[in-house]
C-alpha cells in the first residue's frame, strides 16, 4: 500500500455508515475529463458493490487533518478474449499458462480481473492530492493480493482511443491487445465507437 493514503471498500462503508451517508460521501466526487467515471460512482457502484458485480475502492488522502476523497478505483472478474496476432511472443507465453488455448480461431481465452473505472477527484483540488500513477499503482496492488490467494498473473482495463490514455497506461506496463464495441450506455457517455483494451502481466510481489 502507498503511504500516506486510506483505502476503504465501499461495501464496508455502507455496512458503517449506511446508504445516505455514503451517497453523500460519492456526491463530493467530480471528474469533468471523464464522465463515465462520475456518473459511475455516484449513480451505480452502490448498486455494483450490493448485488456482488464489482467491488469499488475509495482512496482518501489527508488535508488540514480531514480525510478528502480523492479518487477511486473499481475491480471486476471478466472473461477476455486475446487474439495470438495481437501480443507479442514473449507476452503470448505467459498468457498460455493462465488461458484456454482456442486453437481454431487462434486466440486465447482468460478469466482476469478487470480495472473497471479509475479515476481522481477534481472537487476543489483534490487531484493534486495524488498522481494517476499512483492510483493506477494501488488498483493493480489490490489485484496482486487477490491473485496471491487465487492464483493468476493478469490484469486488464479499457479507456478510450485517447494517445494521452493509451501513453499513460503503456507507461505503466500496458499493451494493447484489442478493442470492444461500445454498449449502448458507454456511447451516451463516451467519444468514439470502441474502448481499446489494454494487458499487464503482474509479477508476483517479492
């Protein structure tokens, strides 16, 4: 964990604080470069986070000794679909370790987690309060412990067909290997006609 910041499991906060107060905690959030994020964490990741669909973790840091949300990250289980042409040799040994080998269609199909949204809290600053870097960093932190309990090396997101986007994420140890239509409540919210789906093998923490 990087010090200095808190992590909380929305699911416990509800359990805490009850629905209202936490709605009211999420209300605080803003995130005007990417909507979807928003309107996620105000308007669905309660009901996510009940129903079992994904786990959202808020991350609070401190100022003038009051703890400020200033960002989140969601975890979802998904089945993707690499197709062999689109990694490389190196990377395309490792996934066959953790994947059904479709040898037909050549590709390969796994079950990994999925950084479902993440994003950093603009209200009133509080995106000074971390980096992207950072954030992204605890999101495949918390994945790396889920997998030293259930085994897997992978973790997976998809942004938008943005260069800044895709150079932050390849900075971070990203590939590309593919994209995925938009569904029909992502276009309302979002440019273009797919997400561009991005890989990480996750070395085991030593």
């Amino acid at each position: 964990m990087i010090a200095g910041y808190i992590q909380i499991n929305l699911a416990g906060l509800l359990d805490e604080l009850g629905e209202d107060r936490t709605k009211s905690i999420l209300s605080d959030f803003s995130c005007p470069l990417n909507k979807d994020v928003e309107s996620f964490l105000t308007d669905k990741a309660i009901e996510f986070s009940k129903q079992g669909i994904s786990a959202t973790h808020l991350v609070f840091a401190s100022l003038k000794n009051k703890p400020v949300l200033v960002g989140y990250f969601t975890l979802a289980s998904k089945f993707i679909t690499i197709y062999k042409k689109n990694i490389s040799n190196s990377l395309r040994k490792r996934v066959r370790k953790f994947a059904q080998d479709d040898v037909v269609l050549k590709r390969y199909i796994m079950s990994t987690p999925l950084i479902a949204q993440l994003g950093k809290n603009y209200k009133n600053g509080y995106d000074d309060l971390i980096s992207g870097d950072e954030l992204l960093k605890m999101a495949c932190e918390k994945v790396r412990d889920i997998q030293a309990n259930l085994g897997g090396r992978f973790v997976y997101l998809e942004c938008e067909d943005k260069q800044r986007l895709i150079d932050f994420y390849d900075s971070n140890g990203f590939v590309n290997f593919g994209k995925r239509p938009l569904d029909k409540d992502e276009a309302s919210v979002m440019n273009g006609n797919y997400l561009v789906q991005m890989l990480k093998y996750l070395k085991p923490s030593t």
